[in-house]
C-alpha cells in the first residue's frame, strides 16, 4: 500500500493546508508532466515505507542535477511529455485508435525515449522509463523519428501502388472521376485495416507503455520536489516509527514568512525546538511567534509524510497518525457558535481522534475569549488530559499558573534595546519589529508568563499619560 490514512483537525484538508502555510508550498510546485499535474493535485500522505523511499529518492535526484544546464534539457522534455492515458486505455482494451491518437501516442513515445537516452546512465534503473523500440518502429515505419503520424506507405505495398496510381491519374488530362473515386474508396477501406493491425499490435505492448507512463510520472514527482527543496533550502527529514522518542528541530522556518522578510531586505531567525511525549506549555508576548511555531511545526510534519524535503537544517520527527492543529484561524463565526465554543468542541474533536494514536497535538492560546480564572483552569484540565494519552502536544497560553511538567518559552524582546534611550525611534520598531525580538524557544523556569507587553508600549514611545496609569496600576498589582 503506497498511501495511509493521515487525519487531520481541522478535517477539511483545504482548511488544514491553508493553516499550517501547506497552500504557499503547493503555489511553489511545479510539475512538468500532466500526470505530475495529476498527482500535485490529488496529493496524499505516504506510508511509512513510501516516505523513506521519497526522501531517498529526492536526495539521488539533488546529487544527479548539480548541474543547471543539464536539468533545464531534462525539464524542456518533460515539458513535451503527452497525457496518452485515454489513449493507453483503448489500447489495453484493444480498440482501434484513429490518426490523432495515434499521432499523440507516436509524439509521446518519441519524447519519452529522448528521456531515457539522457538519464539511463546517470539514474537508478527505477527512474528510466523502458525502452520503446519496438512502439517507435510501429508507429514510425519509414524510420524519421519525425513527430508526425501518417498511415505510411510503408505499411502496404498495395497501398503504395493506389496512392501512385491516384497521383498519376490526377496528372492526367483525361481524369477519370469514377475510377479515382474507386481507388479512394479502396485506399479509405486498406487505411482502416491498417489502423485496425497497428491498434491490435499496440495492445501487446501495453504493460511496457504502462510502465513507461508510471516511471515518468515517478520521475516528475521526485525531481518537482527535488527542485523545491533545492529553492528554499529545505532538509531531509529523520523518520522514524519508535514510540517515545522526541521530536528534534533544528533551524526551524516558516518558508512564506522567510519569503516575505526577504523581499524586504530583513533576515529570518530560524529557531531549535524539541518536542516531548505528553504535554510541552508555551509562553512568550503577544507578537513574539507562538502562533508560527505551531503552524511551522505542523507544516514540518505534514509535508514530512507527504514524502517531501522539510523547512529546517535538520529534524528527527516521530510518524504520526494524525495531526491536529487548534487556533483562531480555525473558528467559523458565522456558524452560529462563539469562538469559544468552535474551539472546545475542536479540542474534543482532537481528544477523540487522537485515543489509540500516535498524535501532533498543537493548540494556540485555549480560552483566551475567557476570564483569566476560568481561563487557567480549562487550560490546566487540558494539560493534565493530553499528558494521559502521551501524544505530542504543545498548548501555548498567555495565562499565569499554568501546572505542567515541561515548559518553553519564546526569549521574547531584546533586553539590551531597553538601555539606551538614544535607540528609540517609535516610527523604525514599528515598521521591524520583528528586529527588536529574540525567536530563540528556550526552557522555562516558572508558571508566570513573560511580561513584555508594557515594555513594547515603551518602546513605541506611546502618550506618557498612558504609560503613566499603566505603571500606576502594575505597581499596585505587584504590590
């Protein structure tokens, strides 16, 4: 079996690609071949075995086309590669083709042998499509290798000598309208039994069409994500099956936000993280990343079993059967429920899906529509809840007091900016902030939740009579 069944939360895949940033990976694909088209298309996880045949394969194809020139003449074929499929049905079915088919069928197998010529002794033997010869000389029996079809001369002697005789006869000053007729009709009645013998021929080499037909595709596919991990730097992931082992991420980045930060002349930080059995809390500031950790982790995962190169320098991830990803981007408000609502029936979606399952548990800031004390305790509840069932979970929160028995947090604002005031240009932190944030993701020491949030409002030098109640009020808290 070449696919598995992978569940997702949400459950509609466009909605969960759209989530984890999987739709900006797809607009980046870009198969040569319809039946790569097929495949992107319809794209479904792999099995266990598939997946570490993927990657391998990958990692054959980014040796092979080191060299530019090289895979642009490989990819200018593919470009020429025919959809034959309809075609290949009638022929396994032994039906009579007509010209066209024929003419598509001959320009797909003279494409398709240009391949193989050029990767035969620079690829594995499961990427060279077989040889074609013997469908070559049916289809072209004059011997051109012209991408044309015509129901040859060569086919019949008989033929030959109507086609001659008509030629002779239309020279002539003396045409004889019936008897041209006559020999049209004739060469229209041989035309048909030859379509017929070279249809009936056809349906011997069906298995070697069909096989050529599934190694191109194959080809299409590894080297489409080949040439993806080859553009944004991805890394061959390290799968394994063993239960209990963390989840390890290295350089971690999110391909579209890298995309955006550099089109506008700033770096991406890329970030470590290492994920536990059982439940891991995450804490840090708003705007301090939480949310592209999640989406980034999922999306490492996902395009993991779907057999691709990853967003990373290098991870260890674990297979799972399903990956459930809860945020605000989840919720439907005109479905009649309120966010809180849509939320905690998706959590309890999860808590279902995962019984019995190897799971990727992500949930982004729980009953945050909440009162802080009802907040804490729901959280709390779901924290002892997905520990029992040893899933991979991460819950990001921004309540205190949060009881688990791992924690992260995000480094969060740059404290050295905090020392010279000679730094504040309110206008420059707004337009990069990201530049004032450290995204490194390192263990957390206590249950509070950092507080960054005045001290941003400090550096976007906002109204002092603001910033004056706002101390006002933090002292009387902490006093």
């Amino acid at each position: 079996m070449n696919y598995t069944n992978l569940t997702t939360i949400p459950k509609k895949r466009e909605d969960f690609e759209r989530l984890i940033g999987f739709d900006y990976i797809k607009s980046l694909l870009d198969p040569k071949t319809p039946y790569g088209q097929k495949y992107f298309q319809h794209l479904v996880p792999l099995s266990f075995e598939n997946i570490l045949t993927h990657h391998s394969d990958v990692e054959e194809l980014i040796k092979t086309f080191q060299n530019e020139k090289f895979l642009e003449d490989i990819l200018n074929n593919l470009e020429c590669v025919l959809d034959v499929s309809h075609t290949f049905e009638r022929i396994k079915n032994k039906e009579i083709l007509d010209e066209i088919e024929l003419f598509e069928l001959k320009n797909y197998v003279l494409v398709v042998d240009n391949i193989r010529e050029k990767i035969k002794n620079h690829l594995t033997e499961k990427f060279v499509p077989p040889e074609l010869t013997d469908v070559i000389d049916l289809l072209d029996p004059e011997g051109l290798r012209m991408p044309t079809f015509y129901i040859y001369d060569a086919y019949s002697k008989e033929l030959a000598e109507i086609r001659k005789k008509k030629r002779e006869l239309l020279k002539s000053e003396n045409t004889c309208e019936d008897e041209i007729l006559a020999l049209t009709e004739k060469e229209s009645q041989i035309e048909k039994m030859i379509l017929e013998e070279i249809s009936q021929r056809l349906s011997n080499y069906h298995h070697i069409i069909s096989e050529s037909i599934e190694k191109i595709k194959y080809f299409d596919v590894i080297l489409t994500k080949t040439r993806l991990a080859k553009e944004l730097g991805l890394a061959c992931p390290q799968i394994t099956r063993e239960k209990n082992r963390s989840i390890k991420i290295k350089g971690m980045f999110n391909p579209k936000l890298k995309s955006e930060l550099e089109k506008l002349g700033k770096t991406y930080q890329p970030v470590d993280i290492e994920i536990t059995p059982g439940v891991t809390v995450m804490v840090g500031a708003n705007m301090s990343g939480k949310s592209v950790v999640l989406r980034t982790v999922a999306l490492i995962q996902y395009m993991a079993q779907l057999g691709f190169f990853v967003p990373a320098w290098s991870c260890e991830l674990t297979y799972v059967d399903n990956i459930s990803i809860i945020a605000e981007d989840n919720q439907k408000p005109l479905s009649g429920l309120s966010s809180f609502g849509a939320e905690i029936l998706a959590i309890n979606e999860t808590l279902k899906e995962s019984d019995g399952k190897v799971s990727l548990i992500l949930i982004d800031e729980p009953a945050r529509t909440t009162n802080p004390y009802e907040g804490t305790i729901i959280v709390n509840a779901l924290v002892k809840i997905f520990e029992k069932n040893k899933s991979y979970t991460i819950i990001v929160t921004h309540f205190d007091d949060i009881q688990a028995r791992r924690r992260l947090r995000i480094k969060g604002l740059r404290e050295e900016l905090l020392k010279d005031k000679s730094i504040y240009k309110p206008e420059e932190i707004i337009n990069n902030l990201q530049d004032y944030i450290d995204y490194q993701i390192i263990e957390a020491d206590d249950s509070t939740v950092p507080k960054d949030a005045i001290k941003i409002m400090k550096l976007l030098n906002i109204d002092e009579k603001i910033m004056k109640l706002v101390k006002e009020k933090e002292y009387e808290k902490e006093a």
